[in-house]
C-alpha cells in the first residue's frame, strides 16, 4: 500500500491551522481543511514539549501507522494536520488508533459504511 501524500510545506499547514476546523482529545489536536483535490493528506506535528527526539518520533510512528490503518474509512479531499500532545507518548497503537478514530467521527470525515471485521 502506498504512502499517504504528505503536507509538506508551511503554509499548507498554516492554512489548515488557521481555514481548517479544529477537533481535540487528551492525546491528539487534529485539524481539518477540506480541499478541492481528490487526494487524502496527512500532517503531523509533535512539539518538544513531548520529549526528546526518541520520544517525539515514537509518537510520530504511532500517528502515522493509526492513520494508514484508517486511511481506507476517511473521505478524501482533506488535509489533515494532527498534532501528537504529552500524553500521546502512553499510547499502544492501537488505543492511538482508536483515539483518532474518534476525533476523526467528530470532524465527521469518515466515510458512511458498515463495520466489517
């Protein structure tokens, strides 16, 4: 499976920090901004006030592996910026996962099917 494309450049964050909307729990701040491309993207931030450098790309790890399992119920034509905070770093990927999932029901940018498993 492929690479979910990557925000890359400031003002592609910048504008989804200030157009997007806003959405947050304990661990995760996310903020979506609808586009007009027909592609799902993926922005991640962790500050330093979560830890060192270990610490800081283990939360990035979890973010984008949660993502990636994720990315086939999301709609597409969004940018999607999370920020990991502090107590990210407790998380198990898969109650990141499932925090993210729940934050992405509440932006309500999942795609209406049925739960199969």
């Amino acid at each position: 499976m492929q690479d979910p494309k990557k925000l890359k450049k400031r003002w592609e964050f910048q504008r989804a920090y200030q157009q997007g909307s806003k959405y947050w729990n304990r661990y995760f701040v996310i903020y979506v901004f609808h586009t007009r491309f027909s592609n799902l993207r993926l922005g991640i931030t962790v500050s330093k006030k979560v830890g060192k450098s270990v610490r800081r790309n283990r939360v990035k790890r979890l973010i984008r592996e949660s993502f990636r399992q994720l990315r086939p119920r999301i709609k597409t034509a969004y940018d999607v910026v999370v920020v990991g905070r502090t107590e990210a770093r407790r998380l198990t990927c898969q109650e990141a996962e499932n925090r993210l999932l729940s934050l992405f029901r509440k932006a309500s940018i999942l795609n209406k099917q049925t739960r199969v498993e």
